[in-house]
C-alpha cells in the first residue's frame, strides 16, 4: 500500500485537522522562513501559528497550506528600555503524509511588508 492510499483513506476533515495541528505546532527554527524572519530583529520569537483550514488543499499524499505567522520582534534588549513591537506577516507551506501522520517539509514567509 503507498503512502497516497493510506492518506487518501482519511476523511478529509481529519487530513485537514492534522495538518493544521502539525502546522500550529511547528518549529519554525528548523525551515527556510526562520532566517527571513530572524533578519527582522535582534531576538524574534514566534507567538503563533494560524492555519486557515479553508486554504489547504490536498493532492493524493501532498499538500500545500496558507498560514499567519505572529511573531514579537525586540530590539535593544540588552538595554533598560529595548523596544519590543509585534508583527504578522503571510506564509505558505508544503508536506506530504508519512502514514496517517502529516510532515511538513517546507515553511516560506513573505517579510516583505515590514520594509515597506
């Protein structure tokens, strides 16, 4: 049995369930948008993740994703005063299904916003 057959045979609410909560709780250190977003500020954090169900769409084991991505961008925090400001900006990601258990295999963020 292929992996698009054992996915396939999920009801698409769990897919889409599974892969939000994959998605929600990903860590972003480990793919590409983390370095686009670590350029923002001295220390970056991510607050949150908010997947929109509606803007997934899964082909046989794959899918692909839109997201919000909060995160709090501090500046000067070896100072008394540093400035901490928050920001969300657009990001798209990719996976596939290993089993029944999404992966997500790529996470993009759109920064260009903050240097308009």
């Amino acid at each position: 049995m292929t992996r698009a057959s054992t996915a396939q045979r999920l009801p698409r609410a769990k897919q889409i369930n599974a892969i939000v909560d994959a998605m929600s709780n990903a860590e972003l250190r480990r793919y590409e948008a983390w370095s686009d977003l670590a350029r923002l500020s001295f220390e970056t954090t991510v607050d949150g993740i908010n997947v929109d169900p509606a803007g997934i769409i899964v082909t046989g084991d794959k899918f692909v994703g839109l997201a919000a991505i909060y995160v709090a961008l501090k500046y000067n925090s070896g100072l008394r005063r540093g400035l901490e400001t928050s920001d969300t900006f657009e990001g798209q990601f990719e996976g596939h299904f290993e089993g029944k258990r999404p992966v997500i295999d790529k996470v993009t963020v759109d920064t260009s916003p903050f240097y308009e």
